[in-house]
C-alpha cells in the first residue's frame, strides 16, 4: 500500500510548504498531490507552479494534480508547462484531468457549460498528440495563427483518468 500527502496550498508560505516536503521526503509518502482551483474565496497557490516548485525541494516523491480541469485550460500550454514539470522532476509527475463538479466559473473563463465534455475530450487528445507526435496540425483559433505546432517535449508525463 503507498500513501500520498496534500501539499498545502491555502493561506501560502513558501517557507512552511518547504518544511512540509522536507518532513513529507522523509516519512514513507510516496507522493505530494496539489488540488486544481484558480478562482475561490480562500488565497490558494496554482497548482502547476506550486508543483514545479515542490520538484526543486525533492528528490523522491511523485508530484500529482487532482485534478486538472483542462476544459478550462489552453491545451497547448498547459501541454507544454507539465511537459517542463515533468522533465524539470526528472519523470516524477503524475497527471489527472477531470471535468470538475462545478461549471460556475466557467464564464470567467469567456467559457460556456454547453460543450464542456466536448472541450474535455478535444483538449486531452491535444495534449496527447503534443506528447506523441514530432508535428501537430490543429484547426487555428484565433484563424491568423499557424496550424502547425512542433512538440518535442520529453519525457512525456502519464495520464490518469
């Protein structure tokens, strides 16, 4: 059995997050999980920036996000920053998309509810194909920029679903 610990992203302190995965490398955690939400009422830290930071504090354990909402993401950079996450933790990331039980915010987003499962579904085949494919055509939004995107980006980060 492996046990996993949630870095503390409320209330931050960049001081209090290092004691923490300084004390979480040393007892038997086998991984440090952050949670997705970027609009709420408590001050909580992004969770691909908090993760890059945990990966230059350890050295052991696996870094997770529970779960990306990527229906409100941009594939391509989001693709782009875990694969950097992952290469710059030397393949410790651990990936998990999700929809979200909430679509409330997603107009903060200029986002509609209508389509989010179709949204979902496109952005992770984006992000899969950036991680699989020497060059990626993709329909241009907005229209005047280039269809053709070049991912190199290794190694690529597993996917949880």
């Amino acid at each position: 059995m492996e046990f996993a610990i949630a870095i503390p992203q409320s209330y931050p302190s960049p001081a209090r997050i290092q004691r923490f995965l300084q004390r979480a490398e040393e007892l038997p955690f086998t991984a440090a999980w952050c949670t997705e939400q970027v609009i709420g009422t408590v001050p909580v830290l992004e969770s691909v920036t908090t993760l890059a930071y945990a990966a230059g504090l350890t050295k052991r354990l696996r870094l997770g996000i529970a779960v990306l909402l990527i229906a409100q993401r941009n594939p391509i950079d989001l693709a782009k920053s875990l694969s950097s996450l992952d290469v710059l933790s030397n393949g410790r990331l651990i990936v998990g998309v999700g929809l979200g039980a909430s679509t409330r915010h997603y107009p903060a987003y200029g986002l509609s509810p209508d389509g989010r499962v179709s949204r979902f579904r496109e952005n992770l085949d984006i992000m899969k194909r950036l991680w699989t494919e020497d060059r990626v055509t993709l329909p241009a939004i907005p229209p005047k920029m280039p269809n053709t995107i070049s991912a190199a980006a290794t190694p690529k980060p597993p996917m949880t679903m």
